[in-house]
C-alpha cells in the first residue's frame, strides 16, 4: 500500500474513534471502527442458556476407563471442557499494519464461526459432527487495529502477537464485561456466582500482511474487568493473512485440542466422507458405542459403533472399532500411547456391498481369533460375525460345462472392501489386497 493511502487510512480510522468516543475512549494501542453498545461488541442484555444434549455413549460397561470421559460427561484428562455441552466462545478480530481490516464482525460471526445450524461454519459442523451433543454460540466483537507500519514490511514474531493479544483483552477488559461470555454455570446468569471465572474458548483472529502459523497460547491470560478478574482458557491464534481464513479443520483441530482429544486421535483421513474420526467421537461422547463380548452375530445400527477388543492385549491396549454412517462403514484399529492418548493404526472405509475380515490379535495376520464384518447387498444392515472369515458358497458349474467354473476377477467394490491400510506417520498406505501383501514405502 503507498504510503500516503495508509497515513490517510489511519487517519479516517482515528476520526472516527475521535467523533464515535469524545475523548473518553481506552488510550491503548488499539483503533476501533465505532462505539460499542448491546448490539456492538458490549454486554448482552439477555442471558441465553441451552440444554445439554442426552449423553450418547450407551452401555458404558466394559468400555476402556480411558476411552470416554464417562459418556462425554466429563472432562478427558488434561482437558477442562466435556464434550457433551454448550459453550460460549468469544473472538476477537486483530488487524496489524496499516491496512483497514476486511474481516468484520458480520464476516466472521455469519460465515466462519456462526452457530448451530448456520451452515458451513464451525459452530455448524461441530453440531453435525457432535450428532448435536456440542453446541457452540460464538460472540465476535468488533476489530481492533495495531497501526504499526513495521508490520507491513515484516512478520511479527510469537513474542510480539502474544503481547499484543494480552494487551487487546486487557482494552477490551476496560471497556465491557468480559465476564459476560462465562455462563457455564447452572443458573443460565452470566457472570454470576456458579460461573467458573473462566472464559472457556477464546480465538484471536489474525489479519495481517504477512502469514503466520496458527498456535495456542496454552496458558491464556487474567485480565480485569467490571471489577473482578476474568480468566481465558488456552487462546486460540486463527491467522487470516490477506483476510484469507483457513481451513475449518484448523479450529476444528483447535477445539479438539480443548477437549483433551490428542493429535494421533483427531480425523479422519483426506478425503472422507467426514472429518472427526471415528475415535474422537467416542472419546468425546458423540457416538454411542458397545463393546462386542458375544459369541452371535450382531447387527450394527446405523449412527452407532462397536468396540471389539484385541485377544492378547489388554482391553485398553488395542482394540477395533466399527462404525456405521448410513450406506458406509468405518474400521479403526486403535492403540494406547506411552502418553495415555491413542493413535489409530490401521483404518479402512467401504460400502454396502464389502466385507472386512478384523484379526483380534496384536499383529496384523491370518492366525488367531478374526471376526468378520459383512455388508451383502440383501442385508439391511452391516452384521458383526464371531469366529473367523467368510466363506463365500461356491458358483454353479456355467450350463453345458463340467468342474468348476472360471474364476471371477474381483470387482472393485470387493478390492476395496479387501484392502488393508497400515498409518504411516500422516498417511494411510496401502499394504494388502485380498490378503497378498504389498511393499511399505
């Protein structure tokens, strides 16, 4: 930007802090675009209060103590949120440079962060992803700016971005109710006495000339305001470099992160049909999951999953799960971590149509105790077979012909359903079709 545009850009910017404030306006670092008030960026008037959702783990017995913080009721370790809730998140919007910022309030609140049911934002895909047992109301307040010509020339450090996102809280501290945003407390009062003095989810949108990573400031910041001292939970840094936003699965990732769910626990691979895997969602108490102790065959409901513990492991060691998601079915073999998080090893995704054969033992192979999971095209629903692999009955001799016939070369739907995928570092590899290995990179 020429350098007359920014000295005229900070200029408007500072009258109309002049006219909008009389004076009276935080003397910090910061611009901002006008007065605040209930319908910009000060206290809510009314106090909003949702009702948890019913808890989605079903049977709970027989479950790894570590898996579930019981049914999503309860924080997993490490973490202080639960995963059957609903949170308030504040974000507040920071430029750096001379540049007006483009990311407004009505941008971010209607078509990033939004609410529940507000389509392709991430309050929406937490509700879809959650089955609607998370429930996240964002609060945007409005942008402030940091002014600093250097920060058009350079990338601020993590040291200077820290800085300047305590001293922008501390403003916002002086100027409304932070403890407004804490309302995770019986009553549905905001600010009152069973509140925690905690606000629980804080994201500092970035907007800047130059990109920066995306980070956590683990510890967050105490700030006072309205006369008591009000707490952030860890502050989520979302950079925007260029007003471009990222990816939804980086606060997505940074949600998770809140939630206790570890890194190796997080999502699915690219490109499935959806993001939160599999593991995170029985850890968090978004999907209702039962443990596979029997000797019968079992029917697997469609939104739910069976968890089917490794023979020579211990029950929070190793186990498989299954999921179904309408017309697919999801695999996950999972393992405990020296870090008590686990990490899925091996995953597969198929169709109406497949089967898979799961060895119950520690090492992928053809000996030990198997269950095979089958979808046949007639059936209604996948079903869970005990007791080693599938047997297909033998094709008819073809009319006029003796011995047995040709044989079929295996469909693609079947190859898949027979593929056998190992996670390496990042990536899912393919290592067997139909039982014939295959080289791992």
């Amino acid at each position: 930007m020429p350098r007359g545009v920014s000295t005229l850009t900070i200029t408007a910017l500072l009258a109309v802090v002049a006219c909008a404030c009389g004076g009276a306006r935080d003397d910090g670092p910061f611009l901002r675009p006008g007065p605040l008030g209930p319908d910009n960026g000060g206290v809510p008037r009314a106090s909003n209060r949702w009702s948890s959702a019913t808890p989605a783990s079903g049977a709970l017995a027989g479950l790894p103590a570590g898996l579930t913080g019981q049914g999503g009721r309860a924080p997993l370790p490490g973490a202080r949120l639960a995963g059957i809730g609903a949170y308030r998140a504040v974000v507040v919007p920071l430029g750096l440079g001379t540049r007006v910022p483009s990311l407004t309030e009505e941008v971010l609140s209607g078509g990033y962060f939004g609410g529940p049911g507000v389509v392709g934002t991430l309050g929406d895909a937490l509700l879809r992803e959650s089955g609607g047992a998370f429930r996240l109301e964002s609060h945007v307040l409005p942008p402030l700016v940091n002014p600093a010509a250097a920060f058009d020339e350079r990338q601020p450090t993590t040291a200077e971005i820290t800085a300047l996102i305590r001293r922008a809280l501390e403003s916002w501290g002086r100027e409304t109710d932070l403890g407004a945003f804490d309302n995770n407390g019986a009553d549905g009062i905001p600010g009152s006495p069973d509140d925690d003095g905690t606000l629980d989810l804080v994201w500092v949108v970035l907007e800047a000339p130059h990109a920066v990573p995306a980070f956590t400031i683990p510890d967050g910041f105490e700030v006072a305001s309205a006369g008591r001292r009000v707490r952030t939970g860890p502050v989520h840094v979302l950079p925007a470099a260029g007003a471009v936003l990222p990816d939804m699965r980086i606060p997505l990732e940074q949600t998770l992160a809140s939630l206790g769910v570890g890194p190796t626990e997080r999502f699915f691979p690219a490109g499935y049909p959806r993001t939160v895997s599999t593991l995170a969602r029985v850890r968090l108490g978004w999907l209702p999951v039962t443990v596979f102790a029997g000797q019968e065959d079992r029917t697997l409901a469609d939104g739910g999953a069976v968890l089917l513990p490794l023979a020579d492991l211990s029950v929070e060691a190793g186990s498989w799960l299954v999921e179904r998601m309408r017309d697919q079915v999801f695999t996950s073999r999972i393992a405990l971590r020296p870090d008590r998080h686990f990490q899925v090893t091996d995953s597969a995704r198929w169709e109406r149509g497949g089967e898979q054969a799961l060895p119950l033992s520690y090492h992928l192979g053809a000996r030990g105790p198997t269950v095979l999971v089958r979808w046949g095209e007639e059936d209604s629903a996948p079903r869970v077979h005990p007791g080693g692999a599938y047997a297909a009955a033998p094709a008819p001799p073809r009319a006029g012909g003796t011995g047995a016939p040709a044989p079929r070369a295996a469909t693609r739907r079947e190859e898949a359903a027979m593929t056998r995928w190992l996670r390496i570092g990042g990536d899912s590899v393919r290592v067997s079709i139909n039982g014939t290995p295959l080289p791992v990179p």
